[in-house]
C-alpha cells in the first residue's frame, strides 16, 4: 500500500505545529513531514515536539542540510529521537540550498563528496560502530554513540540530479524527490537509484518519497498558480477534490513512489483542515 502524508510548511510559525500535528494524529494520517528551510525552524527541534505531541504519527523531515550539521551532533539528535520514539522518526539529509549555505558561511566547494561522507558516517554511528575516518569534510577519532538505536534507523538523502540520485541509491536508505517530480521524473530516479544501489551492492528496501504540490478547496487553481516554482514552468501539481488528488497520488504510486506526502500551498487557509482531508478523503482512495 502507498503511505501517504501532508507536509507541515515553515512558512507557518512554530506555534501552529501542535494543532496540525495532534489532528494528523487523530484523523489517522500516516506521515506528517518537516523542512529545515533556512531561516524558519529547526528540523529536530520541531520533530521532537511533534513526537510527543502524537501518539502514532511517524514524523519526517526533509531535509537536514548536511553543510550546516556535524555529522556527529547530528547522529547524536538522530540517535536520541529513535530511541525516544521507536519506528516513528525518518530522517533526511541533503545538500542544502547552496545560496543558504553561503549566507552563512557553510557552502563547501564538493558538495557530493561531504553528502557521501556524512551519510557514510551517519549510518555507520546509527549501527552502534566506532567510527574513525579522515575524509575531506567529515572527520571522527575513535567516535561511538553510547546510545545507539536499538533498532535500525534509516537515513534518506534529498536528491534532484543524476548524481545525486545515483548516491543516494549506493548511499542512503531511502531517496526524497522534490514537489517538481513528474511520473515519468519519478522513473528515470527509481532508475538512477537502482544504478547506485547496483554499484553499492545494496539488495536491502530503498523507500522512495515523493512531494506533490496539492490544494483543494475554494480558490485552489489560483493557490497552486501563486506558488513561485509553478510560475515559469508546469510541474505536476494537483487542484480539485479528493478524487483528483488521489489520482495523482496513484500516478506517482505506479511510477515507483513508495510514499506519497501531499504539499500544501505557502497559504493553505486552513492546514489542520488540509492534513484532516488528506487522511480522511484522499487516504481512503488510495491503495
């Protein structure tokens, strides 16, 4: 079955994520997913408050840019979480928005190279290793969790281009595609990844996690319209009711998207409305 979820945007302020959070619980929504945009909120910060405010609801963010995180501190935090909340928590890392990463002082000249290294050391820290490497960016003496997981806890990467797709695949857990992904976008990745695991030799489970851009409602057309990266191209976005947004949802599904996780426009009216009308009226149409 396709999981489904809703995104909660940072462009809403830390406050409103309670509300959104405990009605995606309720409503039996699957996955509510967090960004760590700069310069909203804290990705880990607001995961932590969302898992306890929740009794089921797995919590995702995506992503973590990798720039701006020691990979220990942020192994640690990782590390904390799944143990705080058994199965709930996926994490996500990436290259980061590269002009971010120069406000603050953190764009690295090879980007590819610090994404393979962090997640290298990530997942090796999460399976409880002692880790001691001396990479270009990522450097650890002797480095071990003494609180490890005590079960597995994937890493997902971020990724657009081929390269990147083809690291997560020999690299990651799992891959986020961004909300610009079309079915047959979704192919050529699953593709791409699959190259990457060959080439790493992984035969284990790569989750594929897709974003649409989705509005319903009053005045949905012109919302989805509105959004900046809808502008000067056509990305594969969806307005209407629950049967049109559970097509699209079965689009991806049957292009290789193993999760679907619903969008909302920048000025969704009501987001606690929107995660209750994901699990309610999309989720049942979709198998």
């Amino acid at each position: 079955m396709t999981a489904l979820g809703a995104v909660f945007r940072p462009q809403l302020p830390p406050e409103r994520l309670r509300d959104v959070a405990t009605a995606a619980d309720d409503a039996g929504l699957e996955q509510l997913w967090l960004w760590e945009d700069c310069f909203f909120e804290s990705g880990i910060a607001s995961a932590a408050a969302a898992l306890a405010w929740t009794r089921r609801l797995r919590v995702g963010v995506g992503l973590l840019p990798v720039p701006l995180r020691n990979v220990a501190l942020a192994t640690m935090e990782a590390a904390t979480l799944h143990r705080l909340f058994p199965e709930r928590v996926v994490l996500a890392v990436g290259h980061g928005v590269q002009d971010w990463m120069g406000q603050v002082g953190a764009r690295v000249d090879s980007p590819m190279t610090l994404l393979r290294e962090h997640l290298d050391a990530m997942r090796a820290l999460l399976r409880g290793e002692r880790v001691t490497v001396d990479g270009r960016y990522v450097k650890l003496d002797g480095v071990a969790l003494d609180w490890p997981p005590s079960a597995a806890a994937p890493v997902f990467a971020g990724a657009t281009g081929p390269r990147t797709l083809r690291l997560t695949g020999e690299c990651a857990d799992g891959t986020i595609l961004t909300a610009d992904t079309d079915p047959e976008a979704v192919r050529e990745a699953r593709r791409l990844v699959e190259e990457g695991r060959a080439t790493g030799g992984r035969t284990d489970r790569h989750e594929i996690v897709v974003y649409l851009l989705a509005a319903t409602g009053p005045g949905a057309d012109e919302r989805i319209r509105a959004e900046p990266d809808t502008r000067n191209h056509p990305p594969f976005t969806v307005a209407g009711d629950a049967e049109n947004i559970a097509e699209a949802v079965r689009l991806l599904a049957d292009a290789g998207a193993d999760t679907v996780i619903l969008q909302p426009t920048a000025d969704e009216p009501d987001p606690v409305d929107f995660v209750r009308f994901a699990a309610e009226k999309v989720r049942p149409l979709v198998s």
